[in-house]
C-alpha cells in the first residue's frame, strides 16, 4: 500500500478551479458592500463583503426559461451555495420593447421551483437592470468627458460600412473627433428627447483598426422612444447590451460573472469599459471577470426563445407550459423534478466546447430521482376484463402493496380484489407467443399482491377482438400467506378492481421532435415535429389514485413515471401525464 498522501481533489469543472485559486489568493478579501448596489463610493461605506463569491442569474423578460436556463441557474447558485457566496437573481431588462411584467413573474415562479432563492437576511438579491439607468447614463457621461466616447450621426448602413472586416481596418467616423463639450451637450439632447429615434447613437472611442471588431468604437448608447415596463417614458434613450451588462455586474460587485461562448469576443470591451471607469472613480477594483462556457444543446428539442414563440403562437402546442415543451413551465407540468435538473446540471458538467447532450441523459436524471422519491401505484393503461369465475360475486378482500419497495417505511397500502377486474391487453394471447409467460388458456400467473389465477379461455366480439378474459383463482396462493409460493408461475401482472378503479385520463407524452437535430441543414424545424406526441388513453387505477393532489408524482408499476397534472387535476378527480418511462424506449 502507498503512504503519499492523496492529492487534493482536482476542482470538478474549470470555473470552480477558477473559483478556487481566486479564493487561496484573498482575491476578493477588501470588497465592502453597501447592502445594496451601487458605485465605488457607495459601497466603500458598507461593510466587509459577507459574501466570499458573488455570481448572477441575469435573463431578460422577454421570454419564458426553458431547460437550458435551467443549466444556467443550478450553475450560478450552485456555486454560490458551494463557495460561501450569493447569487442575484438579475431582470436585464435595459431594452424595453420586448420585455414584460408575465415573463418576470414567470421567471421568478421557475427560479423559485427549482429550490433557489435571492433572499440573504434581510437583503434580497433581486434586481432589476433598468434601476441602474441613472448611473449608467452617469458612466457614459464620464466616458465622454475622458474623452473615451462621441456622439455618431453617421446612418446605421455608413456606420456598418465603415466598420471594416475580418480583413479590413474600419474607417473612422468624421464626427469621431468631436470635442467634448459638444459630445456632451449633443448627449444630453439625445436624453431630453431633441433628437429622432436612430438618428445618432454614443460610441466608445477605442480603435477602429481592432483586430476584434468589438472594440471598433462599439455603439453604446441609442435613441429609442419606446415605453419600459419599469421605468414608464421616463427615457427616450437606452443603453446597448453590451454596455449595461458590465456596469450592472459592477454595481452589484459580482465576482464571476458568468456567460455562455458567444460573449467571449465581448471580453475584452467588458474589461476596458470596467477599467476606465475604475480609472474614472465610479468602480473599484478588484472588478468583476467574465467567464464563458458552453450553451447547453440538447437533442430532439429546441432552446431557441424565437422557435419556442413560434411553436406556441402557431399553436403547435397547447402553450407554454405544454408538457412537451422544454420550456421549465412545460418541464414541470410533465413531471419533470427539481432534483432532476440539479443532477443534470452535475453529470453534464460545464466545457468550453460546443456539443449536444443526449436528450437520454436528461430523462435518465429525472428516472433516477423519481426512483428514489415516488411511491408506487397500479394502473391499467389498455384495459380489458379479466373475471374469476370461481370467485364470489359479492365479495371484495383487501391485497397489501407496498408503497416503495427500496423504503418499507412507507408501508403498504390497501388494494381490493373482486371478481372482475381489469388488466393489461397485452397480458393475456389467446394463441402465446414463443417465451411468452402470461395469460394464454391453461396457464398460470401471479396476480400481483393477490392470487396464482389459471386462464380458462375468452369472450370475443364478431370481429373476433377479445373482450373479457376468464380464469379461476387458487384460494390458497395469496400473497403475503403461509405456503402462497407452493404454486410456482412464470408470470406476475398487474390489476385493479373493476368495481373500484378510478378511470381517468391520462396523457402519454413523447418527443415533440422526431429527429436529434430538428432543423438541421435547410430543413424547417417545424417539418420535423413528431406528429404523435400525445396520446389519450383512459386508463383503469387503483382507487387510491382518486386522492392524488396535483403535482404528486408516482411509479405506476411496469409503465413508467407519471404526475398529476397541476392544470387540469380537481380535488378527488386528477389527471395523470406520464413524465417518462421505465427504460429508454428510443434506444435502437
Ligand atoms: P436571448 O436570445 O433573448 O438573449 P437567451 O437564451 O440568451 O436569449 P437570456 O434571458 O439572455 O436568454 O439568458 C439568461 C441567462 O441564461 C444567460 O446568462 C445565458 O447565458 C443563459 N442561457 C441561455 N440559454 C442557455 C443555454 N442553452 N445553456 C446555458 N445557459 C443558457
Ligand atoms: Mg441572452
């Protein structure tokens, strides 16, 4: 045996290795914090920042979160919760047309489900963009007297024009050398409202002969009469993207600000901005960095906000919260878990490369937790009648199942037998296939938690469809009695009282998408829509199934995961949607 000490395990992923350096450095040690966001003044002072780490969640309410923002949240918290830290929960909302009180509310709901929350003590970490207005106009002020910025009346196709490419410098703008003063008075004009919407924008100043077209005098600010569901007509001009968010992670002294591949050419405009306006007095160091990874795709759906509108709009599906949809609206009605995604979120990890994630895995996560967390019920999804003619008419007696087979403590519950009662269509063949070891006549099988039955033969229809089953029963097999097992059957199937059942609606959910890609290459994503998605059934289930309470969710035996759906279940009446199956059903 060795006696070296085991190393110190290698970081899980490389923004916690990133996480974790800056931490052994004191990296973030004199930050203060106001309790609220603010400037460098402001937060100087406050106190030590009780937060070691400080990330953000920041989605923009224009749209409702789907699965991979799921990924983006269980990230962000997920390290603040591991690192001593606190996570924002931020509404970027600096452009207002598409922007809406549904969606923040929408958001903060899905945010809230999967078990995260922005209240820290008495300060809640949730914030909205658009309150930083004042000082992001305050900043673009501060950039114009260092000389660092210029209004541009140059129209967007010169602007483009001028911009260069891949190959070619830019050229610059004839306004580019605009003093200051008249930078100034001309930007406040923008801002008291003297001049049309797209007729002018502010622009950075740094270097049109950037081999990073970013920094080619990026436009910062633009004139925009539009209303704000926030601050009301109070602006007629608003800051780009680019520019809002790294004050916005300032003010709110964020760490590790972290953001998906296609921001990693804005890097270097973030950490310019960042520095001329600590070098300005409005933000000290150390100054938030940003970090990139890998946006999650996932196979047989699609997490484009665009395409999800149109599939709701064009009423492909129900609406957002379609249990099909990948929307966390949609994934919640289906069943899908809270556990579920965090586990996801561990097992795919997070890179530096694009790739696509097997849609399996993610069905495999939420399989993992309802194995674990939902108790077991019968159901018959394709009745048909099974009647044991040696039994009495009258009579019911009382079978005990248990409810998780991995937890006895959650004991048995009762499941009554009769003389008539419903079973799976596929269990019983008149003629049996090779290896087949359930009903077919003279055969014997275990009811399951009750009786060995033997078939004795069928009733058919004119069409010679099989529409009741007979059998007999062995009175003295049942489950759970001295010498039940002195029978021994091959097969066990499942049942309810036909007496008792509950029968109800359930809705057997598939892929809204029957290819991996839906899309790819030229096709419309739209031709690639699985046409049977949703399948009614009316299924039999044991009556204890009545009481289900909308989002309870539990294993019917053999089928699969399902849950009570939280829209359409009544109190004493749910609706089942089945959430996932037993084993993957798409594997070839
Ligand atoms: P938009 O095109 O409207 O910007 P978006 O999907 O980027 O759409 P945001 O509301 O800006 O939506 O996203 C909020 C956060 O979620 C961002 O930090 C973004 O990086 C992250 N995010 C969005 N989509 C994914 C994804 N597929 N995988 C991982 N993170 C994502
Ligand atoms: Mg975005």
């Amino acid at each position: 045996m060795s006696s070296e000490k085991t190393p110190t395990p290698a970081a899980s992923n490389f923004i916690r290795a990133i996480i974790e350096k800056d931490l052994a450095q004191n990296k973030f040690v004199s930050r203060k914090w106001a309790g609220k966001p603010g400037d460098a003044s402001e937060h100087a002072k406050g106190e030590a920042d009780p937060a070691k780490i400080r990330t953000r969640f920041p989605p923009e309410p224009n749209g409702y979160l789907h699965i991979g923002h799921a990924k983006s949240i269980c990230l962000n918290f997920g390290l603040a919760r591991d690192y001593n830290g606190i996570c924002h929960l931020r509404f970027d909302d600096t452009n207002p047309e598409k922007e809406s009180q549904e969606y923040v509310d929408s958001i903060t709901d899905m945010v809230q489900w999967l078990g995260f929350n922005w209240q820290n003590g008495n300060e809640k970490n949730l914030y909205f963009a658009s309150n930083y207005f004042d000082y992001m106009y305050h900043a673009a002020e501060m950039l114009i007297q260092q000389g660092l910025a210029y209004v541009d009346e140059q129209t967007p196709d010169e602007m483009r024009a001028n911009r260069g490419s891949l190959t070619e410098p830019g050229k610059d703008s004839p306004y580019r050398n605009r003093g200051i003063e008249e930078n100034l008075t001309m930007f406040r004009e923008m801002r008291d409202g003297k001049h049309s919407d797209g007729s002018m924008v502010l622009r950075a100043k740094i270097d049109m002969a950037s081999p990073n077209i970013n920094m080619r005098d990026p436009a910062i600010y633009r004139v925009r009469r539009a209303h704000h569901h926030n601050t009301g007509d109070k602006w007629c001009i608003y800051p780009m993207y680019t520019f809002a968010h790294p004050i916005e992670d300032a003010l709110e002294q964020i760490t590790h600000s972290i953001c998906t591949l296609e921001f990693e050419d804005q890097r270097p405009f973030y950490d310019w901005l960042l520095e001329r306006l600590a070098e300005a007095g409005l933000l000290a160091h150390p100054l938030p960095k940003q970090y990139e990874f890998a946006r999650l795709n996932l196979t047989y759906v699609v997490l484009s906000k665009r395409k999800l509108i149109q599939l709701v709009e064009e009423k492909h599906v129900s609406g957002w919260d379609d249990p099909r949809l990948p929307t966390l609206a949609g994934a919640r009605r289906r069943g899908y878990t809270p556990e579920g995604f965090k586990l996801f979120t561990d097992r795919i990890g997070v890179s530096k490369a694009d790739s696509w994630i097997e849609y399996t895995i993610l069905e495999d996560c939420m399989r993992e937790v309802l194995n674990l967390q939902a108790e077991r019920r019968i159901a018959v999804l394709d009745p048909i009648k099974l009647v044991i003619d040696n039994y009495p008419e009258a009579q019911s007696e009382d079978c005990f199942a248990p409810n998780h087979p991995l937890k006895p403590e959650l004991g048995k519950r009762v499941v009554p037998l009769t003389r008539e009662l419903w079973i799976e269509r596929e269990d019983f063949m008149e003629v049996p296939s090779k290896g087949y070891f359930r009903l077919f006549p003279d055969n014997m099988v275990r009811l399951r938690y009750g009786y060995v039955v033997k078939c004795t033969g069928c009733e058919k229809d004119a069409q010679g469809n099989v529409t009741v089953v007979h059998c007999d029963y062995l009175p003295d097999t049942k489950s759970g009695t001295p010498g039940s097992d002195s029978v021994k059957v091959k097969g066990n199937i499942h049942w309810v009282s036909a007496q008792h059942a509950y029968e109800c609606e359930v809705r057997l959910y598939d892929r809204l998408f029957k290819e991996a890609h839906a899309g790819e290459g030229d096709r419309d994503f739209l031709e690639d829509i699985n046409p049977n998605s949703v399948t009614l059934i009316a299924a039999q289930l044991e009556p204890s199934l009545k009481d289900a309470k909308a989002e309870d969710s539990f294993q019917f035996e053999r089928h699969g995961y399902f849950v009570a759906d939280r829209k359409d279940s009544v109190m004493g009446k749910p609706v089942f949607n089945r959430t996932v199956t037993l084993k993957d059903a798409w594997q070839k």
